[in-house]
C-alpha cells in the first residue's frame, strides 16, 4: 500500500474531470497560471529594486 501508482491517480483525475468538467478544470488551470505568473513577476520585480539600491559604502575609518 502507501504510495499511490500512476493508474490510481490517472482514476483520480477521470473521476475529478467528471465531478467538475473539463471546462471548469481549464478555469482552475488558467487562473492557477495566472497567479504563478504575478508571483514571478513580483519576485522579479522585488529582486531589480533590490539590485538597483546603491550599496552603502564604507565608513572611512583610517586602520592603524
């Protein structure tokens, strides 16, 4: 037992394509699409204003 094969989950997903429909299934994908694509844009967007900020320089303390 334990872990599921392939066919259990090719079952699994004929039997959710008939609980919800295909059509339905396809908005779940598009939209779930959607969000990762404003996640990565997010993130990318975070990281260029992160590499944008100049570093702050060193204090200028003479080492003896």
């Amino acid at each position: 037992m334990g872990a599921l094969s392939i066919w259990h989950w090719l079952i699994l997903l004929v039997v959710v394509a008939l609980v919800f429909g295909t059509s339905k299934l396809k908005n779940v994908g598009k939209d779930l699409g959607g969000a990762i694509k404003g996640f990565k844009e997010g993130m990318k967007e975070a990281q260029d204003e992160f590499e944008d900020k100049p570093v702050a320089k060193e204090s200028s303390i003479e080492k003896k």
